[in-house]
C-alpha cells in the first residue's frame, strides 16, 4: 500500500502453483482478534490512528482523522471507515487508517479479516501489514504484505482483490510479487461480506478468498529476510492515488470499508521464544515468553549454570543467567500436537554503564546503573568533588556531582570474575547528538531532529514559544515529529538554525539533499547551508507540496568539503516549512563537458586561462547575474553581480579580478534568476 507500480511476473522460482506444503501434523490456534463487540472509536489499546496523507505516498487525495466519527467508528460488532468528499488537511477527501503498531506485532501466522468493501473509481481500501522496524530501515526494507487491495472503477476492478508481497531485493531496490482473484462476472466485493486471509510461515506466504487460495510466494530466499520478522496489521482506505487514479463523476460518496472481524491463528511450530538475545553475565530476571492459547502447554528449561526463579510450566518464565552463553528451550504441547521442541539462543555482551553524559544540564542529582547481576559485589567511585547519595555498593547509584567534568567508575565481581567499567561526564556545551564522542560522518543521511547538543543560542535557535510537536528531543526547544518513514523538525520560522557536528574523511565535492515538505503550493525559504560559517553553494528553496505530510527532495550539488571542516549550519530565510533528512553524497559529476553538456547555457573559454577569463551564457530572461569563484577546499575568493544583462546569448569577461588569483584549479559559480550553473576552470 505504500507503493504500487504494475505486478510483473516472476521466475520460476517464486510461481509456485505446485508448491508443497510442510506437513506439521498440527493445527492453527487463535493468539489473536478483535470482534468489535463494543461501540466507539477504534480500541486503543490494540489500534493507532493515523493523521495526514500518509506523507504524500502514492499522490493519494484523502486526508486521515483521528477520532472523527464521520470517518471511523464501532458500532454493532462491527467497524465502518468511511470516505467523505470534503476539503481538509489540504487534501480533497477525509477518511481513516488504523494499526497496530507496537500494540499487536507478529512473526507467522494466519492472519484475516472478515469484511465488506467499498467501490467506485479511485477508491482503494486495504487491509496488509508493514515490518516493526520500518522506523529504522524504512521501506520497502521494512517489508509489507497486502492482504487484500482493490482498486475500485469499472468492471473487472469493483470485483478484484490483489494480494502481494513487496521487499528490498538484494540490490537494495524495491521487488514485488503478486496475484489478484476476480468475483463471478455481475457482483462485487461491495455487495456481502468476504473473508480476505494469509497464511505466512517460515517457507511461504500464501493468499486466499473465501477459503480458496489463488497466490502464493515462497520466503526461502535470502533477499526476503523481511518476511521473518515482526508484522503489524495497518486497515485503511484511501481516496485517489498513482495506482487507482482518481475518483471521477461516477464515484459516489459517502464510500463506506465494513470490518467485521480481525483474527491471527498461529501454529505452535512457527512460534518464536521473545526476550533478549544478548545478556550480561549473571544478568537477574530476565523475562522469556511464547504467546499463549487455550489448550496449550509449556516446559522451560535453561543452560545448567543459569536457573529459572518462576514457574517452568508458565508460557512467561524469569531466568537468572549464568556465567556463559546458551540456549533457553520451551517444549510446547498442543491440542492437536504432541510436543514441539522451540530454543533460543543467547549470546553474552560487554556492560556499560547507563545514566546521563552531562553533569550539569539539569539541576538535581543524577542516576547510574548496569544490568541487576545475582550474587555480585559492587563497588563504585566517583570525583573528589562528587559524594553518593544512594547506592555506592548496589547495581544502580544515585549521585551529587559537583562543578567539573570527570569519570564515573564501577567494578563489580561475582562467580564470574572481576569488570571494570568507567563511564565520563562533560559540562553541557556543543557537542556531536547522540554520541558526544561521534560526530556525523560525510557522506550519509543525517536526521535533521540530530542537532548538536548544547541548547538554545548555542546548537539552535528557535522563535517559538514553547516546545511544539511529539516528536524526539523533548528535552531541547527545537520543535519536532516524528513521521512514519522519518522525524523531522516542523513549526519552522524565519531566522531560525540548527547545527551539526560533522566529519569529512574524505575532501571533495558533494550534492546536498533534503526532505522538505510545506503547506504552502508556491515556493519559500529559502535554506542557507554554511560550512564552518561560510557559504559554499546556493541557497536552497522549499517548493509548494500543498501539506505539512507531502516531502519531496530538494537538492544542490557541488558543495566542497575539506577535512577540516567541523560544523554544518542549517539557516532558515523565510519559515513555513518542515524539514526532514538531510543527505550529503559524493558528487562524481564535476567536469567542465558534463557541466556544460548538462545545462546547454554556459561556456568558459579558454581553459586553461592566463589574462582574461570569457563567459558565455544564455539568460532565459533579463536580470542580474551574480559570479562566485572558489579554491578547490571551497573558499569563496571572488564574489560580484553584473547588473541588468540582457536576455539571450550574453558574454562576461573576467579580467582585474583573474590577476588575484595563484595558478591552479578553481570552481566558478553563475547564478541568474532562473539557475545556477557550474564549471571549472586552469589559472597558468
């Protein structure tokens, strides 16, 4: 959902018309559902509701509410979304989305829904499920499954439900597979109720209608490592769009998405034992579980120096670990199994000490801890100036810290033997986000809500009243959301900034890209970016998107970094906008033909030039022309305007200024009122 482009045929490999199922010698069990049997907004406990336009994905019309009986409500063991044709949020439609993000997440199973659709052009409901991890990996490496899609308009579509797997292939490109089943000729999925299911297990995905599967994929492949992880359950419908168009005077509104029920099944064999996969030594209480079902049964056991402090027999038991890694095991038994072997693996890791990285940031005093670890001994130290509230000799400490920087230490010992560990505070300044220590590495893509530490005046400046948004850094003054795909920094205003620590190991040029996004339809800004306080390439503007959640890219290229260079700056001209990712890329491009093959305007001559360096550029129309000549680590050494040149094919020349420059290679920047252009240039 999203993404779609036209499905195209896979090899062999993935057709599996004759695919051969395991044999598990089992059946499904209900984990999970949600019958509706209640009246009100969609539970919250078990869904989230989605606002906006879903970040402008697909060029959809309709705008989803939170909490809007018009568009989402339960009512009589049933869930109606429904699709208004009315203006808001920007968008020409309200409708809704819901998920279970963080709420109800699933690895396997038999995952399906019960419902009614709705019809008509450009209508799209779906019911599929996205990875947990899309907040880290993005999509399509998140990997997403659609259960049911359809694309509603003229016969065959009101009757066609799609069914498709999309994944990051092994290119890192987005891969898709899929199939569609058609209803008899003269009914549609909006005239009854349909059950619309997958059954996913460690080999395949397969879809069905009404019992009947009509596609199927296997999962086997390495490159669709996305399909063995956690799922979350998204139900939707959406208005308009890439794939269904866009609705038409046939369409009818109000269109309303009837759920009667969501149901997951999974089988014993498919279970995987949650908890963590890497412990410290003789870490205490370690919680491992299984999803539990009626009729089923469970024995833990553990590695021989760790032991169980709860009930072997529970589907949740608490370990205390031992002194080495291994394996936990769960022996379950079903009602229609006999016994299934399930283990982990759990590895062991270094401790480190958790607290805060700054002494004096916030006044009051300041917490300490490692992992809880039975039978050890702790001893830590602190500065001369420094004294323990609590906790001097446990796992965790609560500490008076005085007036300098300095080491938090803590040796501990147990059957294990004897670590050591230290742990440094800085005074609060300007410092790399997240890791003091790190700063951002070019090339690579920085999230704009990464802003140095250090506050107001020093690492940004924001002219907002208050700390808007719910996104990360709520301890700073920057406003910020976070998104699906990324956070990104909003309520943006004139003169505003942002600074980023930053590393170049490598001197060259780069193209700068952001995320930027904008209720605006005509462009502002724009966006200044200085490097050590000095600007390097043209400003650049945020085009109109038409909604706070519609990002585009925006992009300059030829930007040299030496390395030397310490600090990004991001400065704000004109505000209305919201910010995401910013990403800094090898510019490979930079050669005087390309540049000049590129644009078709600007020719400089002769290169290489002793006397008198000539231009010859094409004005698409009147106005002034501002000339930048910089060194190859990006100093800007020569800077004027040329007032008034005319339209069509014009000549500058360079002459005084030439004489101020050694021998050697130079960039040269020519920005009209309608581009900016690149080349180089020989200095004998």
């Amino acid at each position: 959902m999203i993404c779609k482009k036209l499905l195209f045929t896979f090899s062999i490999f993935f057709l599996m018309s004759s695919f051969v199922q395991k044999s598990y010698g089992q059946c499904y069990e209900l984990v999970w559902s949600e019958e509706f049997d209640y009246t009100g907004y969609p539970d919250p406990t078990i869904w989230n509701m989605e606002v906006g336009n879903n970040n402008g994905n697909n060029n959809e019309s309709q705008y989803y509410t939170k909490n809007d009986k018009d568009n989402c409500w339960v009512d009589s063991g049933r869930m109606v979304i429904t699709a208004l044709k009315e203006v808001y949020g920007g968008q020409q439609y309200t409708s809704a989305r819901i998920n279970t993000k963080g709420k109800a997440e699933f690895l396997y199973g038999k995952i399906e829904g019960r419902m009614k659709l709705p019809y008509g052009q450009g209508i799209w409901p779906a019911f599929w499920t996205l990875g947990g991890d899309i907040d880290q990996v993005s999509w399509p490496q998140c990997g997403e499954i659609d259960i049911m899609e359809l694309i509603g308009g003229a016969d065959p579509r009101d009757r066609t439900s799609y069914g498709t797997a999309h994944w990051a292939d092994a290119n890192n490109k987005h891969a898709m597979y899929g199939g569609n089943k058609a209803l008899p000729s003269g009914t549609r999925f909006a005239d009854a109720y349909h059950t619309f299911t997958v059954e996913w297990t460690p080999l395949k995905i397969a879809w069905f209608i009404d019992g009947v599967q009509f596609h199927v994929i296997s999962t086997t492949p390495a490159a669709l490592s996305e399909f063995h992880k956690n799922h979350f359950i998204i139900i939707n419908l959406a208005v308009g769009g890439d794939w269904p168009g866009y609705p038409n005077a046939t369409t009818v509104f109000p269109q309303k998405f009837e759920v009667d029920y969501v149901r997951v099944y999974q089988l014993a064999s498919d279970l995987i034992i949650e908890g963590k996969d890497s412990l410290v030594a003789k870490e205490k209480a370690v919680s491992y579980s299984l999803p539990t079902a009626e009729g089923r049964e469970f024995l833990w056991s553990v590695p021989e120096d760790a032991s169980l402090i709860t009930r072997a027999d529970s589907n949740a038991v608490l370990v205390d670990w031992g002194c080495t890694p291994g394996e936990i095991v769960c022996d379950i038994t079903t009602a229609c199994t006999t016994s299934i072997i399930k283990k982990k693996n759990v590895s062991l890791a270094s401790p480190s000490i958790e607290g805060p990285i700054f002494h004096d940031k916030t006044a009051g005093n300041l917490f300490f801890s490692v992992p809880v670890m039975s039978e050890t001994d702790y001893l830590w130290t602190l500065p001369a100036d420094a004294s323990f509230v609590t906790g001097g000799t446990s796992n965790a400490a609560e500490v008076s810290w005085g007036e300098e920087p300095g080491l938090i230490s803590l040796q501990f010992t147990n059957t294990c033997g004897t670590t050591n560990l230290s742990k440094t505070l800085f005074s609060y300044g300007q410092y790399p986000y997240p890791n003091p220590g790190t700063p951002f590495i070019i090339p690579g893509t920085l999230n704009s809500t990464d802003f140095d530490y250090g506050g107001e005046g020093v690492a940004y400046h924001d002219s907002g009243i208050g700390n808007q948004g719910t996104g990360s850094r709520r301890d700073e003054g920057v406003d910020t959301q976070d998104q699906t795909l990324f956070p990104n920094v909003g309520w943006i205003v004139s003169g505003e900034w942002l600074e980023y620590t930053i590393n170049v190991p490598e001197a060259g040029y780069y193209r700068v890209e952001m995320k930027v996004a904008t209720q605006n339809t005509t462009n502002i800004g724009p966006l200044k970016v200085l490097i050590n306080g000095e600007s390097r390439i043209a400003d650049i503007s945020v085009p109109g998107t038409g909604a706070w959640t519609t990002f585009v890219t925006v992009s300059q290229r030829l930007l040299y970094l030496n390395t030397t260079d310490t600090l990004l700056r991001i400065e704000v001209g004109k505000g209305g906008f919201n910010l995401g990712p910013i990403k800094f890329v090898v510019d490979n491009s930079l050669s005087v033909l390309d540049l000049e093959s590129e644009s078709g305007q600007l020719k400089v001559f002769p290169n290489p030039v002793k006397d008198i360096l000539n231009i010859n550029l094409h004005m698409i129309r009147s106005g002034d022309v501002a000339l930048k000549i910089r060194d190859l680590s990006g100093k800007q050494l020569i800077h004027s305007v040329s007032k008034g040149i005319g339209s069509g094919n014009q000549k500058i020349s360079i002459t005084d200024e030439l004489k101020t420059l050694q021998a050697g290679i130079y960039l040269i920047e020519i920005a009209t009122n309608d581009q900016t252009y690149f080349s180089k240039f020989i200095k004998d």
